[in-house]
C-alpha cells in the first residue's frame, strides 16, 4: 500500500460544543488513515473492533503495524483474552484476510506510581507490547504518527513512552478512557492513564455510561452491530461463509445479554481513521500536571493536544462498519 503524508490539519471541521452551549468551529483529529496504525484492546469476544481493523488491514485501506492485548483485571481472563486474539487472527487468515501481525501479549499488571508522583522515576515493565511500540513509532514521525486504537487500559502505551520517551509527539492514542475523569478502562490503571494525558496527544471517547454531556458518543454513537444483519449477510452471500465470518456470528460474551454486542462500545475509537466525519462534537484541552493524587490536570485549550470527543453520528459510523466487513476486496486476494 502507497502511504502519504498524514496531514495534522484535515479538511474537515468539528462543531466544539461546552455547557454552556456556545459553539465554534476547530481543528480536526491529527491523523488520517494514511498513518500506521497499532490496535491495542482487552476481552474479544464482546465487540468487533478487532473483526472492524483486520477488514480495514487486510482490504489495504490502513497500515496494521501491531495488535496487543493488555488486561490487568484478572490474570486467567488476560490468558483468555491473549489465546482468543491469536485466534481471532489465525481464522481471519485462513479466511483469506492479509495483512495481519501476530498478536503481542500486552501487560497484564499496572503500572506502579512512585512515591515521587514523577513521571520519570516509574520502573517501566519493559514489556514486549512496549517494545513493539517503540518500534513502530520511532519509524513514525510528528507529522505522519503511529496512531494507537485502544479499547481497554493505557499501560502498554505508557510503558514504551518510559521505555523511549522520544516517541512521545511521533504517537496519538485515539481510545475509549476519559480525558476529564477517570473512567472504567483509566481506572485499570490509572497511573499508566495520567501518563498518557500528560504525555501523548490524545482523542478520548469516554466509556462513562451517566447522562453527562461526555457520555453522549458512547450512550448514542456506537455503530449498530446487531448479528441479524451478519446471519444474513451469511445467507445471502455478501460475506463468504469462512470461519472468521462464522466466528462473527457466533461469538458472544458469558455474561453480557445478547443485545450488549448491538451496539459496538470500542469501535468509535476505529472509526475516524476511515471516518474523520464521524466526530462532530470536540473539545480541547492540555494537561498541565499530576496532582498530589497521581492524576492529570487538565484545562481548556483551543490549541491543546488533548480532543475530547463528545457527539459523533451513528448513521456514519454503522455505515462505515458495514462497509468495512461486506467489502469483496478483503478476502478475495
């Protein structure tokens, strides 16, 4: 695949949108499809992010330098998480999808906040996702940068910036954490989340489920997913009935009820990459600092590096899904 220069200003514009109702227009996300890309999640079996990014990958449309799974949740479900993604991967293969690495088990511990509250005297883990990482981003550049998907928790992220903080402006992480607070995948480590904050540029999609103006993308956004459309894709021949295919239609999560996976929760953070028209609520901020209680502080700056993503349109989103997956040219090769 010919790559080009991944512009931080695109041409499309995002409405900011605050409280208080006022509204601008801003810049865009920094980065496009045209930029490498590293996907980085947890549980697979409750989302199709992973099936989402291998359609995108093996189609040619991005450049898949890595996939990792990190979870510190609970080591038996983090092996669980670790063997199912290779899987995921094997039948993509067999499936006649390309393009793909192998998958790199991430951490499955956190990151330990020094007593100092310094960033800088953090013992990395030296991790192997953290060196894959590293890799990927030193060939990237602050213009055309390695753009991080992250479904779950920051801390192979954070581990490559303490095993090489140069990347550190070669690197944007587009995931589903809060920027203002910290959410369910933040609070799986939260020191590894302040570090992102303070030291990458980010785009947030909060995984917060209240009724606040930052749960809109994830109450409202998310693509329909629902199996139906999957079955009948199957039997009417729009996606050849392969054991990737089949795995989508069966998988399920052991606890979710069905209609959890109707709706895809990490997928927003894919989107953008294909549909930066996605987004249509932004706003910026910048991290000046970790407080007393190892957590960023962050405030509002129309040039910040931090997008915080609070409207997206559902209708793009499901149709750039759909797309994505029924599209011939991924697995005819």
């Amino acid at each position: 695949m010919k790559l080009l220069f991944c512009l931080p200003a695109l041409v499309v514009v995002f409405t900011y949108w605050m409280s208080s109702s006022s509204t601008e227009a801003v810049d865009t996300i920094p980065f496009d499809k045209n930029c490498p890309v590293i996907y980085d999640n947890d549980d697979h079996r409750d989302m199709y992010t992973d099936e989402y990014l291998f359609s995108l990958a093996s189609a040619g449309s991005i450049n898949l330098k890595g996939i990792i799974t990190s979870y510190s949740g609970d080591k038996n479900e983090y092996d669980l998480f670790v063997t199912g993604r290779q899987q995921i991967i094997d039948k993509a293969r067999q499936s006649g999808l390309i393009n793909l690495p192998d998958a790199t088990a991430g951490p499955f511990i956190s990151l330990l906040r020094p007593k100092s509250n310094h960033i800088e005297d953090t013992p990395s883990l030296n991790s192997a996702a953290g060196q894959v990482i590293v890799h990927a981003a030193m060939q990237a550049s602050p213009e055309k940068p390695l753009v991080i998907i992250a479904g779950g928790q920051l801390t192979a992220i954070a581990d490559a910036y303490l095993q090489e903080p140069q990347i550190a402006d070669r690197v944007v992480v587009c995931g589903i954490f809060g920027t203002l607070h910290e959410t369910y995948n933040a609070g799986l480590d939260s020191w590894a989340w302040a570090i992102v904050i303070r030291k990458f540029r980010c785009v947030s999609i909060s995984d917060s489920e209240d009724d606040a103006p930052y749960s809109h993308v994830f109450l409202k956004g998310r693509p329909l997913t629902g199996k139906q459309r999957i079955r009948q894709d199957l039997e009417n021949g729009v996606i050849p009935s392969t054991s990737f295919y089949i795995w989508m239609l069966e998988k399920h999560h052991p606890v979710h009820p069905p209609v959890y996976m109707e709706k895809d929760g990490d997928t927003p953070a894919a989107i953008p990459l294909m549909r930066p028209d996605y987004l249509t609520g932004v706003e910026r901020w910048r991290c000046t600092g970790i407080d007393d209680n190892g957590k960023p502080v962050v405030v509002p700056d129309s040039n910040g590096p931090l997008y915080l993503i609070i409207n997206a349109d559902q209708d793009v989103a499901t149709m750039e899904f759909w797309r994505a997956v029924e599209e011939t040219k991924t697995w005819r090769h």
